[in-house]
C-alpha cells in the first residue's frame, strides 16, 4: 500500500516539477542571450564594419579590416608576445601550483597553510601592479636596488624599463598572481589517488622517486591537459594586469593581442577594426574552449 | 618533548626549507605593500630601502581617506559589488538548482552553454558590451558596470553551485514530496535552508570578483564621479606626480577586506571549485 502510494504521489509530481525547472533556469539563459551571446554576435558583426567608437553610423566593408590586420607587421610581432606571455606564464604556474600541491599534500600540512597561499587569487590586480610598479621603480624600489647592487641592471634603471627584463616581469607577477588556481586543482587530483597504490609499490620496492613518476603523474596527466586549455584561454585574453604595469611598453615590447585591441578601440578609436582583431584571437581560442568544455561535462557525466 | 621537535625539524629540514621560501615569496608583495604604507616620506625613499619602518606612520592613511573622492570610489565600489552579488544570487540559485535537479531537454546543451560563457574573457565583450550600454545611455549609471560584470560572474556563480545543490540528499525531496509539497515548497523550504552556506559563499565570490574588476569598470563607466575604486588607483598611476605612501595606502586599503572576506569563505570556495573542476 505504502509503495502504491509513494509511486503515485511521484507520478502526480513530475510535469510540474519539470515546470519549476523550466521557470526557474529562464532568467538566466534570457541574461546570457541578451548580454553573452547577443555581443558575440554582435561583435563579429562589427568586424565586418568601419565603425568608430563615437559615431554612429558605420557601413559595411567586406574583409578590410581582417586584410588590414594580416598585412600590419606590428601584428606579428604582438602575436609573438602573446605567445610568449602565454605560453611562458601557464608552463610557470602550472609548475608551481603542482609543487605547491605536493607541498601541501603531506599530511603535516594544515589547512591554515592552503588558506594562505591561496591569498594571491583574490588580490586585486590594481594592488599587485602597483606594488609591481613600486618595488620595480628604478629610484627607489627595493628589487630595483637589488638588481642594480648586483650590477644586473644600470644604476636607476628600472627592469621595466628593458624590452626584454619587462616581459619576464609580468610573467613573473602573473605566475604569482594565478598559481593557486592549478595549486587547488592538483591538490583535489592528489588527494584522490588511491593511498594503496602507494603501499603496493612501497611493498614491492619502489622509492619515493618511482612512485611519483609511475603513480603520481600518471594520475595527473588528464588534469594537466584540461588546467593547461583552460589556462591557455585565460591568459592569453588577459588584459588587466599587463597594461597596469607596463602599459605595453616598452616600445611595444610587452603588447599582446588584447592590449592591442583595447588600443585600436579606446586609442585609436577604430571599433570595426578592434573587433575582428578580437574575433581572430577568440577563433584562435575556439577550439579550446570547446575541448574544456566537451571533456569537463564528460568527466562529469550528471552534468 | 623537545627531542620530538628536534628530530622532526631535521627529519623534515628541507621540507620546512622550501615552505618557507614559498610564504616568504606568496607573502613578500603584500607585506612590502603594507609596509611602505606605514612609512613616512623620508624612509620610503632611503636608499637602500629599509624593510620595516622605523617610525610607522597613519599618515598616508589620513590624507588618502580625507579625499572625498577616494571615499566616493570606495562607496561606488561597494554599490557596484553588492548590486552585482545580489543580482547574481537569485539567477545563480534558481538556474544552479533548476541544473541540478531537473531533467528537461535542453538542459545539458545550457549546461555546455554556462561552461563555455565561463571562458568568455572581459576583452571579448568589452566592444559590443560598450556600444549596447552605450547605446541605452547606462553608461552614465551604476547599471552598466553592474551589467559587465554579471557577464562575468554569472557563469562561474551557476558552476560553483551546481555541486552544492547536488549534494543536498535526493530522500530529502522525496519525504517532502510525500507530505504532500509542492515543487516550489520543496525548493524554498528544504533545499534552499540547507544551501545557504553554500550560496552566500559563492555570493562574495562574486563580490571580490566585481571589486577586483578592472578593463569593464574603466570602460562601461563615463562619469568621473561614478568611477569604481581599481579605476581611480590606476589612475593614481598614470598621474605624472606619482604619491607613492597613499597608492600603497589605498592597495592595502584595498586589498585587505577582500583577503579577510575570502579567509573566511575560502573553505566552502575550495569545496564548490574542485568538485565543479576536472576529476582525473
């Protein structure tokens, strides 16, 4: 009888709960289609055109500005940086959240120390570029000193202020700014590691050494691959804490693509032209958004 | 007792060795930050540099907070935050929940879809998001950053609490159910209750993500007066006379309630990230 009653009830329950769901996710799939996909859309529109960011009026010029762009040579050059900042920033702080990660994983460790070295994700980009631009200030900035003491750099010269040294320094800051976030993830991988693989292999003779190259990586490989697509689509559109600190300068030397757009469209004025540069570097980056996507919801299979 | 100490401290020297260098280099940014803050003039320009001041100062602190517009950056700053949590907990819960919990068609593409809007970067939409916020004449309020900024945190908001409503125990609904409640009942009184932690967490997640904002404040916002408080220090910056102690001031002023906000929801933040993130 009981049973009868519960089926019943759970049949009576169900188009209506489907309802609920519907009403329930439409405010957000209406917010994602009116401010989302609308100005995705919108902008490869835009692409298309020689709109200006202050008139209104714009008409329709085919593939002028993609044209513009592939014979632009400082568009090569900024493409290099990008690549550069990028690649040189997800290999720095992927190494160090996995070293981290290992750190913390020993049972010693305490979550005070996590909750500690996971600051740098919610510090605000503004403080860290300007600390940046303080301790790197090449009268009185304690790194300058140094540097300048060791005889690596000229006497009130600033690393900022060299082509080169200005580009490693943002890596170095963005490392610092973004490891926690592969730290975090490896940290959850580690911790779900089976602990008698290890015992099996400490019974058969194994070293620490040997555990961790045939247990341990092989069990990071398939989050590496995700955290370094993700990571990937992060970096190379991020905007805030380059042009805070070097503004892409010097002489264009840490300009990557999205200072570049945001150049072309609040410098120079030219929206028709910063929209199909950003449509190239979001095509460039298409394919990984959809891998990430594609293999976290298939990890995932509820989902 | 002692000997313990000792022995593990050797055992486990070069351990404690590169935990150290780690805090030290993590820590090493903030700690300058705040300690030029607390120097006066004449220590935070001596050559060569002095690690902590010698005679620690408010200084920089009084006349930073005596502008009015630094007060105003901090209230705008606030506005914007809160209009964007607020805003983002009710579409955030009800589209997480309506996620985890129904099945409908449809639902798995919109899932993909909330994924893949997580990866839309702030350069992507700072373009057509302008020109529409323009085009409704928004960019002379509060609306238009607020806006951006949603773009923004919604996604990740709906990723991170996809999980917790998952965790919530299935019999818990069913025995509801049984009594005779309604979906909407279910939703508002059993499952909502048990998700609060969950939810206002990822609430000042969003919080410190819209504080922190830089490129959609600079740009959705024309009026100086409306300016939020990343885009009034970074143009502290680009100023010709540069002020170092207040700058360093206002970064740790800045900086420090979003650490202790983050310290003290940073538990329920890993909890939601690594579940809603990669299983290898």
């Amino acid at each position: 009888m009981g049973n009868l009653r519960l089926i019943r009830q759970d049949r009576r329950f169900r188009p209506q709960q489907q309802t609920l769901g519907i009403i329930f996710i439409i405010p957000m799939v209406a917010f994602l289609l009116v401010f989302v996909v609308y100005p995705v859309l919108y902008n490869i529109f835009l692409s298309f055109t020689n709109a200006r960011l202050i008139k209104k009026d714009y008409s329709f010029i085919n593939f002028d500005n993609y044209k513009k762009i592939f014979t632009d040579l400082r568009f090569l050059t900024y493409v290099k940086n990008t690549v550069v900042w990028t690649v040189a920033s997800v290999i720095g702080q992927l190494s160090l959240g996995l070293m981290i990660a290992l750190m913390i994983n020993r049972k010693s460790s305490g979550t005070g120390l996590r909750s500690f070295l996971l600051i740098p994700y919610v510090v605000p980009a503004v403080a860290i570029a300007l600390v940046t631009k303080w301790v790197m200030n090449g009268d009185y900035g304690i790194i300058s000193y140094w540097f300048q003491t060791l005889g690596l750099i000229e006497h009130r010269q600033s690393p900022l202020a060299i082509p080169g040294s200005a580009m490693a320094v943002l890596v170095i800051v963005n490392v610092w700014r973004s490891y926690p976030f592969p730290m975090l993830i490896y940290w959850a991988t580690l911790k779900g590691i089976d602990k008698e693989l290890y015992e099996a292999a400490s019974v058969d003779g194994a070293g620490t050494i040997q555990s961790f190259l045939h247990i341990t990586l092989p069990h990071l490989r398939d989050t590496t691959i995700v955290l370094v697509v993700l990571r990937i689509v992060w970096t190379a559109t991020y905007f805030d804490l380059p042009w805070l600190i070097t503004g892409g300068g010097p002489a264009g030397s840490t300009t990557h693509l999205p200072i570049m757009i945001y150049q072309a469209s609040f410098g120079t004025f030219q929206t028709g032209y910063a929209s199909s540069l950003s449509v190239i570097l979001g095509l460039s980056l298409f394919l990984c958004v959809v891998f990430y996507v594609r293999k976290t919801i298939s990890n995932d299979s509820g989902r | 007792m002692k000997k313990g100490i000792l022995y593990s401290i050797q055992k486990n020297f070069w351990y404690l060795i590169f935990v150290l260098m780690v805090m030290v280099l993590v820590g090493f940014p903030l700690f300058w930050m705040a300690s030029s803050s607390f120097k006066p003039s004449v220590e935070l320009f001596k050559s060569p540099p002095l690690i902590l001041p010698e005679t620690p100062t408010l200084h920089w602190y009084m006349s930073a907070f005596s502008d009015s517009t630094v007060i105003r950056y901090f209230i705008n700053s606030l506005i914007v935050s809160l209009s964007t949590m607020g805003i983002n907990i009710v579409i955030a819960t009800l589209g997480a929940y309506s996620l985890a919990r129904f099945s409908y068609r449809g639902r798995r593409f919109i899932t993909a879809a909330i994924l893949s809007a997580y990866c839309i970067p702030p350069i992507m939409l700072m373009i057509p998001l302008y020109r529409i916020i323009a085009g409704m004449g928004m960019n002379s309020s509060y609306a238009g950053v607020v806006l951006g900024h949603l773009t923004l945190t919604l996604p990740f908001c709906v990723w991170i609490l996809i999980p917790f409503f998952r965790k919530v125990p299935k019999e818990m609904e069913e025995a509801a159910i049984i009594d005779g409640a309604s979906a909407f009942n279910v939703f508002w009184c059993i499952i909502l209750p048990v998700c609060i932690p969950g939810i206002l967490s990822a609430g000042i997640m969003v919080f410190i993500l819209s504080w922190n904002e830089y490129l959609l404040s600079s740009v959705l916002v024309m009026s100086d007066t409306m300016k939020t408080l990343t885009v009034g220090l970074a143009n502290y910056i680009s100023s010709t006379e540069i002020d170092w102690g207040t700058i360093m001031a206002l970064g740790t002023a800045t900086t420090l309630p979003i650490v202790i906000m983050f310290s003290a929801i940073q538990k329920y933040f890993v909890e939601g990230l690594t579940a809603g993130a990669v299983k290898g």
